[in-house]
C-alpha cells in the first residue's frame, strides 16, 4: 500500500502529538476518519497541520465498523483503550495504542491475546524509544563508551496533569505512576529486555493523603526500585508535585563512565523576559524570567519516530521493535500494577513471570 490510512479516535492532546507526527510522514499518510464527540475540536486540529477529505464520526464502535482505514489509533482516555482496541482487532485492524495500555493487567493481557489470535498487531505508542537524545544515549552505550550499565535513574514529573480523567483511578488506573511513570518504566524494561525481577516501592496514599492533590484519587508521588534477573538496579520516579514545567530525565551508571539524558530543558535557547514567551516547555507554570524554551518539543519526545516507525510496520504488516509492541506496553503495566501492591501491601514484589 502507498499510503497508510488513519483511523484516529479522539480529538484532545494525544492526537495532537499523533496529527502533528502524521503531518510529518504526508507521503505516507492519509487521515480517512476522526472520530470524536468535540466535531469542532477535529476540524481545528485537522485543519491545524493541513489535512482534509476525512470522514467524522462520533461513535468509536460505528467508526470502527465503517471507516476505510488500515490503521486505528487511539487517542482517548486510559479506561477506554480495551475496549476499543478489541472491537478494532475484531474488525481485523492493526492499532496504535497509546500509553498505558489499558487499566487493569488482564485487559492489557486480553488484549494480547486478541491481536495474535487476529493475526494482528498492537503498536504501543512509547514516545521515548525514538527521543533523539535517548537513541543517542543508546549508540553511545552500545559501543561500549561508559562500560556495562550497573543502574538506571529515570523520571518524569510535572505539576498536575490537565485532563479530567487523570483525576479518577477508575479513568486512569492510578496516579502519577501509571499516567507518568510508565514512560521511564516502558524504556527502561525495553533496555533490559522486559527481565525484571523484583520491585518495591513507596508512594502517597491518594485523596487526602496526597503530598499536594487531594482531588486526586490516585498518588500524586510515587518511586520505585527495580532489581533485574542481571543483578543490575534501576530507580523510577513519578509525581505530579515538580513545578517549573515538566522534567523527563533519565541517567545511567557504567562501570568505565556515566550518561545523562534531559529531554525537557535541554534546549539550545537560553531566554530572559519580563513577560514571558508565549510557551517555554510543558506544563511550565509560568514563562517570565530566564527561561530555556523548547524548540521542537514533541520532535524532541520522540513522536515523529515512533510514528515513523508505526507507519513502515504497518506497510510491511509486521510487529514494531521491541519496546513498541502490545507485549511491551503489557509489560509496562505489569510492573506498574507490581509497583501497587508493593505501595498497598508494604513488600517487595517478586515477577510472577519469573
């Protein structure tokens, strides 16, 4: 097939990034539907990054049914990625998934389950496999520059996050480590070939126990340690009480050197300003000042690769790389649930794949 056509569900800021990256791969692409119940919203982001001709629905399920689509891309909510993805694999479409896979482990294990029953493949949309900075950190380290890596330390954190349903464990899953975390947590099993092999973990309790949102059902502070079946080690931390806009970093520890990764404020432009640009990073709460305004954020995060990626396998109807497959995103979630029970039963946790 020449071009790949799109079928996206959802019209917020997960199909922002995923419109923008398609804009980037126009010879390949075509957007043939959007589904979304916000029409309006659809036809300012598609006439934002130039595309036309598609066909609207509001109704995922209908949308599904009827558009002539090869590939379908979920842009909505965590709690809705099931349901969706398996009505899409009945219908015999490969789909992007984005992050977390699904809520619950034994959705994201159904899930599964399906697409290889279907003869299909779930493209789990991890930004931070195509970063720039982090493809680069992972050359520098295959080439063997700081040694045999010994512990990871990763995180992302922010502020708050802005979506409603964000603010609700039954939405999302849980707090600030399934809706952030499972970026370091994505990329650092995908690094290490999913073989982790025990975890423990602390976080804020939710609601009233939070550290600062006690609207937030889930957590908004987690960190976890993770030991792997090499005896290697790595710490991931998520929260939503780090202001100045939001922070994914992540550093490795050789035996013959160190690496550090800040794919956030490691921007070329350093800005002071009484008032402020009109943005600097995401989820900065304020711009005036001395600044280091991004230049091309979701460049920088690892979009346009990642759809690159997804677009070349669905050409050649075969699976993404490791770390991009609906096994990976399942073992994301897996850890993630681990990292839970740690929190709720105050223990280490073993693999139970082990």
């Amino acid at each position: 097939m020449d071009r790949i056509r799109i079928l996206l569900i959802g019209s917020a800021f997960s199909a922002d990034l995923h419109l923008d990256a398609y804009s980037r791969h126009r010879d390949r692409v075509e957007i043939a539907a959007i589904c979304t119940r916000a029409p309006a919203k659809a036809h300012a982001l598609a006439s934002k990054y130039g595309f036309t001709g598609f066909t609207l629905y509001d109704d995922y399920s209908e949308a599904i049914r009827k558009a002539d689509c090869d590939l379908v891309d979920l842009c909505i909510p965590n709690y809705l990625h099931y349901d969706a993805c398996i009505k899409a694999l009945d219908a015999g479409r490969s789909v992007v998934c984005e992050k977390p896979l699904a809520t619950r482990v034994e959705h994201g294990m159904e899930m599964v389950k399906k697409a290889r029953k279907a003869g299909r493949y779930i493209y789990y949309a991890e930004d931070w496999m195509f970063a720039p900075a982090l493809l680069r950190a992972r050359a520098i380290i295959g080439e063997g520059a700081i040694g045999k890596v010994q512990y990871i330390r990763a995180k992302e954190c922010h502020g708050g996050s802005h979506s409603p349903y964000a603010q609700t464990v039954g939405f999302c899953g849980g707090g600030s480590m399934i809706h952030l975390g499972i970026h370091p947590i994505g990329f650092i099993l995908a690094f290490k070939g999913n073989e982790w092999a025990e975890v423990i973990a602390m976080a804020s309790g939710g609601g009233d126990n939070n550290i600062r949102h006690k609207n937030l059902e889930g957590e908004d502070w987690a960190s976890a340690l993770i030991r792997f079946r090499d005896g290697t080690a790595a710490q991931v931390d998520a929260n939503y009480i780090t202001m100045g806009g939001m922070e994914d970093v992540i550093d490795f520890y050789g035996d013959k050197g160190c690496l550090h990764a800040d794919l956030s404020f490691s921007s070329a432009l350093s800005c002071f300003s009484l008032q402020g640009p009109s943005y600097t990073v995401e989820k900065a709460e304020i711009t005036a000042g001395w600044s280091r305004p991004v230049i091309d954020e979701k460049y920088n995060l690892g979009y346009p690769g990642e759809i690159g990626h997804f677009l070349e396998c669905a050409r050649l109807n075969r699976p993404a790389d490791t770390g991009l497959r609906g096994e990976d995103g399942l073992a994301a979630l897996e850890l993630v649930f681990s990292i839970y029970k740690s929190v709720k039963d105050g223990v280490k946790v073993v693999n139970p794949n082990n």
